[in-house]
C-alpha cells in the first residue's frame, strides 16, 4: 500500500556544481549563461532542480547538470555542502545541494558545449545567488583536502611526471613545496605507477612519466599529514 | 514584483541530527521514539521537516529540532552531509540534510526531555530509514576531525585537567594518545586556559584546572598534524 500523501511544505530543491580545472593562468571555474529567470542571461555555476522521476539522489542530479550542461561524464564528483534559506532564491525558500568536480584541461573539442566559460577563481563576475559564497567554499575544501590526499591528480592529464605534478599541487595550495618531502608523500599515497620505458625531457636527467593507478582513479588516497610548507 | 510561482517536483526537505556525547561507556548517540508514521514507534534519530515560515536555513532548523525534542540550546552544532534519494523514505523522494552535534554528558535533570535515549554507538539498536548509514558516517566524521582539532573539547564539562581530558581524545579517537605529543598539540591548538589556583588531586602533583577560551567556545581550532598514534 502506498503511503499517503504528505502535506509537505514546499521547498525548491536544486543541485549546483563547482566545476574546476587548472591552467597556466591558474584554478577556474566553469560559468554559463543563465537561459531563463531568476538572473537570466547572468554568469552562474551549472545547476537545476532535482529531477524525482530521473534522479536517484542529489549526487546523480549533479552528474546529469555537468552531462548536460557541460558535456562531461563522471569527473571526480564530491559533495561539498548544502546552501538554503529563504532568500538565496526569488523564487521562494530553497534548498541548493552542492558539489564540486575536477577534471584536467579540455581542449575546446573536448565535447564541452560552447556555452562554458572558464574564469580564473580569482577574479569572477559578479555571480548571482549565493554562488559568489559557494565558489569561495569549495576553493577553501579543496585546497584543505589537497594538503593530505591526493585529490590534484584529478587536474592533471592521464600521464604526468612529478614535477609536472609537483606545480599542479603548488597551483592549487597557492604556496612552494618541499621536492624532497613532496616525493615521500607521493610515495606514501601509493596512488601512482611508473610508465615503464616512458620518459620525457633531455637526455642527461629524463623524467619517468606516471600515471594514477586504475583503483584510484575516481577515489582519492589520504596521507596522515599536511603536505605544504612545513617540513 | 514577487517571481511567479515556480511549478518544481514535490521533494520532502528535513533535517536530522546526531546528538553524540561520551560517558563511561563510549560515546551515545540520542535517540527518539518516533510520534508517527512512517516508522511510528521505532527509535531513531531526532528530526523531521524543514518549515519554510519559521526556518531561515538548515542549520536553523537543526537547532530548533534540538531545543523541540531534546531541550538542547546551542550546542556545537555542524553539517555533516545530505542524504537524498527515491527509497530512504516511503513517503516520497526526500532530501535530509543532516547535521552532528556534540555535548557534555548530561545529567537526568539537565532539562533532556524524558524521551531522549541514550544508546553506544557500537551497539545500536535497528535504525528505521538511512539512519544507521547517517551515524556510521557521523562517527566517521567525528573521529576524523578529532585527530586535528579541538572538537572534543565539546565532549568535556566546562572544567578540566588534561589527563582528562586526554581520556575523552582517547575515546573518541579509539586509540591511546602519547602524553608528550598531546599536550604539544593542546598547547599549539591554543584554545585552552588555566583556572588559576584551580587544581585537583593530591597533594604532590595536582592537576590543573582549565577550561575552553571564551572565543573557541562554539568554535574549533585546527592544527595542522594529526595527533594520535603517529609521532
């Protein structure tokens, strides 16, 4: 027997996602065009409501708003917090489930509409809601989490050498690190595997090139201490 | 102008809370014996809807839930994580954003409404919805943070010596601490203060008495290493 209907009080219900990449010009973050009201025509993070009959939770809400919206499936996906109240939307008190993804930089053909745009996290329009608080969020929780795992891997292309890799952590953490102890950690984490015979640069100090272990690839390895700065 | 109406998918919207705190017998969890269907009878966790009228977001509603069903005001209070999906509830597709909260032992007469039990964590009666899933992450989260920062401090009274406090790290974290390196850490965390001329125990070495500063009250402080088992 089905249960009988629930007076509920109405409650918008969205997902939103921090979708973020690394250039040379630093971390970005992906913004669209809004194609209707509230804000239509505003810079904003992908998002929309949650689905009942399509989604299976918030987390696959956020899956099909970067699918759809951007042409991405299945970068790591995290969920970073939920935002609500009755302000945040004119539309009426709501409820915005957040998470955050990182993929590596897409060529312009990478299968991404040509609706995104990339902007560097520190400098970005004006954005509408609270997206300005939850940019700022999700930036302070991954810099946080890269310090102890091995989340940045997730920016970087398929292979890499640990210096490449190296900068990736730096880009990110906004600070220098230590060769020596960046090398132990990386160890430690276990994630990565040597390319045999692949190696990159001059002939008297070539680089091995890397890539992360397939059991890591959507997951994330974490380390007992901080990385940065303080060895 | 008020935005026309927005025609979205009903989605139920509650807010649950795990109320931890630490007695001789490991941490408890606070449970309710539910009012009403579904479940009607069935302990769980203490909860129920967001109303859009009252609430000006999750958090708030936590709260409010806490002071209705428990008689808690203000406690350490933190999101922890959202729930969502088609099956968790049989009323409907729901959204539960869940926040923990932790407080000192209390004793009978504390103002707890008699409604409220107490259970271990490691032995939980069978939890109706996703709730067991919600504490197993809820310890998870606990356990983590612990290793880095001043949360258990909301576990203890308003006054206490070190070793005793030592003790509830050790409870919480599930492992003994090294006493050097703990009261390295407390002393870096900085969020402690003497009660001066306040000691307790015998004559040759008593133990100072100290109590949380006015400013980490509601507050944590982060250290930047882990504490337990590792130096």
């Amino acid at each position: 027997m089905p249960h009988p209907p629930v007076h509920s009080p109405t409650i918008l219900c969205t997902v939103d996602v921090v979708l973020l990449t690394l250039t040379a010009d630093g971390l970005q973050v992906a913004l669209l065009v809004r194609d209707r009201a509230p804000h239509a025509g505003a810079l904003a993070l992908p998002g929309g409501f949650v689905r009942p009959t399509e989604d299976s939770g918030t987390r696959d809400a956020a899956a099909r708003m970067l699918r759809e919206k951007t042409g991405l499936h299945s970068p790591y996906l995290e969920q970073l917090a939920t935002f609500s109240g009755p302000d945040r939307d004119p539309r009426g008190w709501s409820v915005s489930v957040v998470y955050y993804a990182l993929v590596p930089p897409m060529a312009p053909d990478d299968g991404a509409p040509a609706a995104v745009e990339w902007h560097p996290v520190d400098r970005l329009p004006p954005l509408p809601f609270d997206h300005a608080e939850i940019v700022r969020q999700a930036l302070a929780r991954v810099r946080s989490k890269s310090q102890y795992s091995s989340l940045p891997v997730h920016l970087c292309g398929e292979r890499f050498t640990l210096p490449q890799l190296k900068l990736v952590y730096e880009a990110v953490l906004g600070e220098r690190v230590n060769q020596v102890s960046f090398r132990r950690r990386m160890d430690e984490l276990g994630m990565l595997e040597p390319m045999v015979g692949e190696t990159v640069g001059g002939a008297h100090r070539p680089a091995q090139v890397w890539r992360v272990k397939e059991a890591f690839r959507g997951e994330l390895s974490l380390s007992e201490r901080v990385l940065a700065g303080r060895d």
